[in-house]
C-alpha cells in the first residue's frame, strides 16, 4: 500500500473509523502468500434458518474448519443444521436454544451469526466479548449507534470480522472494481446503485407460539408482539421495521458493498441525504420503507443515486442491455463500468476480457468467501470484508431512509459520525431495546 494513500485515508475517515483502519490495498506478497498449516478452527453456528442453514453447507465445505455447535430457538431448525454436520463431518455438534450457553464454550474460535438483522449487533457484541471472532449477515445494525458500538467492539477485542455480502469472492466483481480504480473509466464522476424492492402486507392476526419455539428469544431486542403466522418468518425479519430497516438495507447492503470497495478512499465519506420513499402498508406487518430514490453526495462533490430496482429500470436500461435485480455503476470521464452478482457489463466491453488490468492498485481478493474466513480466522489476516467497510456502506442505507422519513436533507459528518443537520436525527441513531439486550 501507499502510505501517502493510508495516510488521506486516515486523514479522512478520522476518529473512530480511522482508529480500526484495515488495510484494503495490500501488498502482492500477501495476496500471494499460502494458507499455513495449522489448527482446526471450531465454529459455532447462530441462526440456522434459510441463509443460517446455507452458510453452515459453505462451511461444512471448507477444510481446516469443523462445525461444533448450533444455536437457534426454533428447535426443529437447530436439530435439522445439527443432522447436517452429523452427515457430513460424522460428528453431534452440541445444540443450544440460547446462544449465550454456545458463547460461553471458550473452544470455539468464531461464529456465524444469520439471525434477523435486530439481532446481529447484539450477539455480535457478545461474540466478540466472549472472545470469538465473528463473520455476520448482511445488513449490519439495526441502528446507526450499533454498527459504531460493533466497530468498537472489534477493535477493541482485536477480533476478525467478515461482513456476509459475499460477492468478494466473484473473480469479475474484483475484475470489475480494479477497471474502476486504476482509472480506466477516467475520474470517477458519479455512482448509481439500486437493489429490489421490499413488499408490504403480512398477517397480524394471533396465533399461538408453535410448539418448540422460544419466542421470547426470538424476539429478543425487539418490542413484545402478538405471534403471527407471518411474524416468525424471513419476510418479517426483512420488511417489518421491528427486526429490521427494509431492503434499503438488507439488499441493499450488496450493491452499496461494491459501491465501497470500488471506491477511491478520498472521496469515501457520505455528506448529504435526500430522496423519497414508499411505505405501501404502514399499519400492516411489513411496515418498512419498499421502494427509495435517493440522492447522497460525498465530500468531494461526487453524487451517488441510490434507488429500488423500479426506479432504476428505466435509467439504467439507458446503459445497460440488461437491467440485473441489483447494481453498482460507477461512471467516469472515460466510460462506465457496471457491476452486479450476476455479472458485469462496461462503455468498453473489451475491458471485462482484461484478467488483469493495467495499474497498481489491487483489492484483497479470496475465490472461496467461507475459506477466507476460516484462513483469517486462523493467520490473524485481514478480512475481505472488514467491518470499517460494513459500517460505511450500511450508514448509507440507515442515512438515506432518515432522509426519506424526514423529508429533509440529512447532512451527515463522516469523520465524527454524526448528523450535522438536522440536529434532531441523532436522537434516532438509537432505539430502545426490550429487556436485558441493551449492549451497545
Ligand atoms: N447474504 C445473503 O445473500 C442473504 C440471503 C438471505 C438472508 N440473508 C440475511 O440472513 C439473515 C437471516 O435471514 P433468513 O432469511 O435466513 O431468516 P430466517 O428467519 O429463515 O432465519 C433466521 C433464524 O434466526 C433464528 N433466531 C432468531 N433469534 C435467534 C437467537 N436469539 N439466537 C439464535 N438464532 C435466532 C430464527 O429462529 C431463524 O431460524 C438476515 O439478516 C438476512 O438479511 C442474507
């Protein structure tokens, strides 16, 4: 790395963000460098419902790591992951209802935690206390304060944190990145990113807690409410706004990711929020924000359009001859280049063919997301997907539906993580949690 380039970096992010800086650009002899032979790394696994469930497969796949402890309140579902690693590692992994019991087994090393979002902050909090290092679901926090409280934690804990957007591992989206910051696009000029929208509806009538599920874990965090047929679904914990801030944050936390890593440092900080949104049921379940337009702008002028899919259809199919469920563009003096999880398409096509573009700078790359982990885990080597680089992009989302419910221009200060105006908003970079789960 460039040290005149750590240091702007530094410079700009300052206080608590600079404090944790991750080196992003790192040099070719680690990129390079062999995964040592060493120790198993134990995992325990919390939440193991669909993403939950996904990721223990990718980790039962990756050598050197053994799953050895499940925890989920819904007992059919941590008994099912439990016969999971049964059948593909021929050992019981010790099941818990409570993932308090599952932190406090000082053999395990890390934890994957795929709850619904209101919890990933929380536990990731006590994770790191107990000494574990911790790969978590996207989005981040619930709150803004959570995700500086997680930061903190980390760095303060020295602990590996992996943030699970996962497409740090797709060679073209790496490709695609590189293009951007060497400059083949020319200086970069502006970004668009979008993401799908949420839904609204959801049953709230009551049902009586199924059998086998602890409910009031579940829930957790959050406000005490009836149980619904809905309420102890994914869908709950994606568009009701008591597990969650919407698909503002929850898919959007893909697209903006790739917005950050193709980012030049300098101009990293978010200034300026204003935009509109849709809340298609806001009496019903899913009550949070579904459709957004939004435009932020970062320190140095450059803007960034932040919309749900629907509005970006009509914009980004100017451009591109398809338009992917979600996208980062970045444009430039010389050409775009146009970047999702289902590929890529640029101004210049031939540059997608490049293996290896021209220039220096270079992002930490792993092929396998969960290998990475598991590798950083075990060397004490930088994360793909650092936690500094997951409180930036999911202040993004958090920032933009303020604006959005505000109705005003939010102006946001990077370096002191604060809102400048208006003053008021601060008061919601917080909520109050239920019960004992206040940890940050
Ligand atoms: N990276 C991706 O592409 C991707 C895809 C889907 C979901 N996700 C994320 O994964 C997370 C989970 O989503 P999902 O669709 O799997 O939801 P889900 O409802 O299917 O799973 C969540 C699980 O967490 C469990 N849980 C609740 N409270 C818990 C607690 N206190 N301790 C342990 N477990 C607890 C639930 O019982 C459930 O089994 C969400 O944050 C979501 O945004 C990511």
């Amino acid at each position: 790395m460039n040290s005149n380039h750590l240091n702007s970096r530094r410079q700009f992010l300052g206080g608590v963000i600079a404090a944790a800086v991750a080196p992003q650009f790192i040099p070719s002899r680690v990129l390079g460098q062999e995964t040592a032979p060493g120790r198993t790394i134990r995992l325990g696994h919390i939440g193991v419902g669909g993403q939950g469930t996904s990721l223990l497969q990718n980790f039962l796949a990756v050598k050197g790591a053994t799953s050895v402890a499940i925890a989920d309140p819904f007992q059919a579902r941590r008994e099912a992951a439990g016969k999971r690693v049964l059948a593909s590692q021929g050992h019981e992994p010790k099941l818990y209802n409570d993932f308090r019991e599952l932190l406090a087994d000082k053999s395990i090393d890390a934890v994957i935690i795929a709850t619904a979002d209101h919890w990933h902050v929380p536990i990731g909090l006590a994770a790191v206390r107990a000494g574990k290092d911790v790969y978590i679901e996207k989005p981040l926090g619930y709150t803004l304060n959570q995700n500086r409280a997680m930061l903190e934690a980390c760095q303060k804990e020295k602990r590996i944190f992996q943030y699970g957007t996962q497409q740090r591992s797709q060679e073209i989206l790496k490709r695609g990145v590189e293009l951007v910051l060497n400059g083949y696009i020319g200086d970069l000029q502006r970004i668009e990113v979008w993401a799908p929208a949420g839904n609204g509806g959801g049953s709230l009538v009551e049902i009586p807690v199924p059998d086998g599920l602890d409910y009031d874990l579940y829930i957790g965090p959050a406000p005490m409410k009836p149980c619904s047929k809905d309420r102890i679904t994914s869908p709950a914990s994606w568009f009701c706004s008591d597990y969650s801030i919407g698909f503002i944050a929850g898919w959007g936390a893909h697209p903006l990711d790739i917005a950050i890593w193709g980012q030049n440092y300098d101009q990293q900080g978010p200034v300026s929020f204003r935009g509109t949104g849709d809340f298609p049921t806001p009496n019903g379940l899913f009550n949070n924000c579904a459709t957004w337009d939004v435009e932020i702008k970062f320190a140095g002028g450059i803007p960034m359009h932040f919309m749900s899919t629907n509005h970006a259809q009509p914009i980004v199919s100017k451009y591109r001859n398809k338009v992917p469920g979600d996208g980062t563009t970045f444009f430039g003096s010389k050409g775009w280049v146009s970047l999702n999880r289902g590929g890529a398409e640029a101004s210049n096509p031939e540059w997608l063919k490049l293996k290896e573009c021209e220039g220096d700078k270079r992002v930490l790359y792993r092929n396998n997301y969960y290998a990475s982990f598991v590798e950083s885990v075990r060397e004490r080597t930088p994360s793909i997907a650092p936690i500094e680089d997951a409180v930036r992009s999911d202040a993004f989302s958090h920032l933009s539906l303020m604006a959005i419910k505000s109705g005003q221009e939010v102006v946001w200060d990077p370096k002191a993580y604060r809102i400048i105006s208006p003053e008021s908003l601060n008061e919601r970079m917080g909520q109050p949690v239920r019960g004992d789960w206040k940890q940050s």
